[in-house]
C-alpha cells in the first residue's frame, strides 16, 4: 500500500510540476509577444451633421514628429449648442521595468469652442495639467480634417525635457499610424 500512495502522489507531482511550467510559459509568451503584429487601430472617419450642431470626428494622431505615445486613438464629438466638444483618448502606454507590462491609459477632456462656423470649428487653446504645453484644435468641416498644435507654454522646472517647437499632430487612420510605429516614427 506504501508504494502505491508513493506511486500517485508522484504522478500528481509529475502533474502539477508541468502544469505548473506550462503555465510560466505561457505568461513568457505573454510578455514577450511581438505588439507590432498584433494591433489593429481604428480608421479615419469624420461626420458633420446637416443640421450644424454636431460635428465628430475618430482615428490616431499622425505628426512628422515622433510622438511620445505613438499609439493612440481619438474620438471626438461636438455640439454648436454648449459650443464644447468632448475628446476621448486612449493610449498604449508601453511597460517598462522588471515585467515590461504594457497598459492602456484613457483620458476624457473637455474642450471649449472658440468659433463655430460653416467652414472650421476651432478650440479653446487647452494647457495640460503641467503647465508645459497647450493644445488647440482646428476642425476644418470643408475638407473634413483635424488638426491639432501643440505649443509650448513653459520650458523651465519639470517642462525642460520638453521641445520648445511647436508639434502639428493631423487626426488620420489608425493603421497608417500603426506602420509609422513599424518604422519607428
């Protein structure tokens, strides 16, 4: 009877030990998943209301300068009546440290209208919570694009690290902006 207890309990030693490495390899190939190859973004799209009240637009911010976050998607609705828009951003932010683990970060801002007309609807310029920088929109309901600048405010203390020149970021597709990540811009 002694040999056969000692017989099952090492079968389900035997058990538990690969499981138990079957599972640590699967959290390695976990981390160490190639996220170039397996990201999809949203693409471009623009929607203007006949009735001029409401303006949307989605997609990823595309700059010819290399973004902090490359990797984001915006969606961004507005109304002519509170003359506001609202921005949702969300932003693979890539992991550093022991694990490497990435997240994502979602911010939601609220953004005054300065002007709203026939032809472009432009934003109540927006400083970050820094102080470093502000952005302003401009919405371009002819050619059904957004653009957005970036403009440094401060550059002493904190902000130092930050580029003194302006940043043009043009809401376009996603997966445009996903190959810019291939090439590493």
């Amino acid at each position: 009877m002694n040999s056969f207890i000692r017989r099952v309990l090492k079968s389900k030693l035997w058990l538990w030990v690969f499981l138990s490495l079957a599972l640590i390899e699967g959290f390695w190939i976990l981390l160490s998943q190639d996220l170039t190859k397996s990201i999809s973004m949203t693409s471009y799209f623009f929607y203007d209301a006949d009735s001029d009240d409401y303006v949307s637009a989605e997609g990823s911010w595309l700059s010819t300068t290399q973004l902090a976050f490359p990797i984001q998607t915006i969606k961004m609705d507005c109304w002519k009546d509170n003359m506001s828009c609202i921005v949702a951003t969300t932003t693979l932010v890539e992991g550093t440290g022991s694990l490497d683990l990435n997240h994502l970060d979602l911010d939601i801002d609220y953004e005054g209208i300065a002007t709203w007309s026939k032809e472009e609807i432009k934003t109540v310029p927006r400083s970050t919570v820094t102080g470093c920088v502000e952005y302003a929109t401009v919405i371009d309901r002819k050619s059904e694009t957004v653009t957005s600048t970036r403009r440094t405010i401060s550059a002493e203390g904190d902000c130092s690290v930050i580029q003194e020149e302006s940043v043009v970021l043009t809401l376009g597709d996603g997966y445009e902006r996903i190959n810019l990540w291939r090439q590493g811009k």
